[in-house]
C-alpha cells in the first residue's frame, strides 16, 4: 500500500469498513510510514475529538488512537484465528465424508 491509498483508506477505517485484507495493509502501511501515522492523527483528531469535545468528553488523541490501532490489531487477529478454524472445520468435515463413503463403499 502506498500513501495515496493509505489516506484514501484512512475515512473508511475509522468507518471501522475495511474489510481485513485492506485493514491489513492499512495497518502495516501505518507501523512503516511516519508522514501517514501523522495524517492519520490529524484526521482522527477531527473525526473523534471534534465530537468528544462537543459532548464535553475528554479526549487524549494519542492514547486513544493508540488504544483504537491495538484494538483493530487484536481484531485482524481473531478475524484470521476465526478464519483457519473454520477451514480447519471445512477440512476435518470433507474428510470424515470421505472415510465414510469409503467405508459405506467397502462394505456393499
């Protein structure tokens, strides 16, 4: 991913509608690329602090936007242990069918 995208990514990830390939990316564009960890936190300072000083929250920017990029880490994670159970699963699934036939197929 290069810079231009990553910006033109950055609306859609605090959309939180990246899909996890595209997250991915977007996430090791940001641990690689100073100038774009810097727009991200102006965008995010507009994007959440604007709202959360209108309510009269408190907003620390750098420690929130910190805690929202572990958070989408640790979710790209559990979205790709999901994601190999579930072939795993697929796998174990076509392979009990196939023992079964066989079986089904020897005894006849």
């Amino acid at each position: 991913m290069d810079c231009k995208e990553f910006r033109s990514l950055i609306r859609t990830f605090l959309d939180d509608s990246l899909d996890e390939f595209k997250l991915a990316e977007f996430l090791d564009h940001y641990d690689e690329c100073e100038d774009c960890r810097d727009e991200l936190r102006i965008q995010y300072l507009i994007y959440e602090g604007l709202e959360r000083l209108e309510s009269g929250d408190t907003f620390d920017v750098d420690r929130d936007l910190a805690d929202l990029m572990e958070l989408e880490r640790k979710r790209l994670r559990g979205r790709n242990a999901f994601k190999k159970t579930a072939i795993a699963s697929e796998i174990f699934t076509v392979a009990a069918f196939l023992i079964v036939m066989t079986v089904i197929l020897f005894y006849q």
